[in-house]
C-alpha cells in the first residue's frame, strides 16, 4: 500500500484508542513510513465528509497585478 500524501510505504501500526466506547482500546492502522500520514476507515470517513464542492467559472481576470517586482525596469 502507497500513502495518498507522499507515496511511500504504508505499513500497519497500533494505535491506542483513547476515546473508545469502552476505555482504552487498541486498534490497527497503516502508518506511512515517509510522512508519518495515518490511515484509517475512521480518518477516511472524515475526509470524505469534509469535501466541498468548488465553483470554477471559465472566465479569467483581466489584470493580474503581482506587486513592484513585476515592474518592467529600462536598462541603463
């Protein structure tokens, strides 16, 4: 298994969980080795709750003003 994040190696790792329904509990997940990413159905779940949709419009602004540095300088 590859991580989502950086695509390393995933292995599975315990975790202790410390907000279970009853006490503390041990539970297996996969552990990026890279990263340190932690995936689970839990966390999965999350994410994919947390999705927004974006609305992209095909128009593009007209100026675009980058700062000072975008400032054409004559040579001397």
């Amino acid at each position: 298994m590859h991580c989502s994040r950086c695509h390393g190696l995933m292995l599975k790792d315990h975790f202790l969980d410390m907000e279970g329904a009853f006490g503390e509990m041990w539970a297996q997940s996969w552990r990026c080795m890279n990263c340190g990413a932690v995936h689970d159905a839990v966390i999965e779940q999350h994410r994919l709750g947390r999705q927004e949709k974006v609305l992209v419009t095909g128009s593009e602004p007209e100026d675009i003003y980058l700062g000072a540095e975008a400032f054409i300088r004559p040579a001397a």
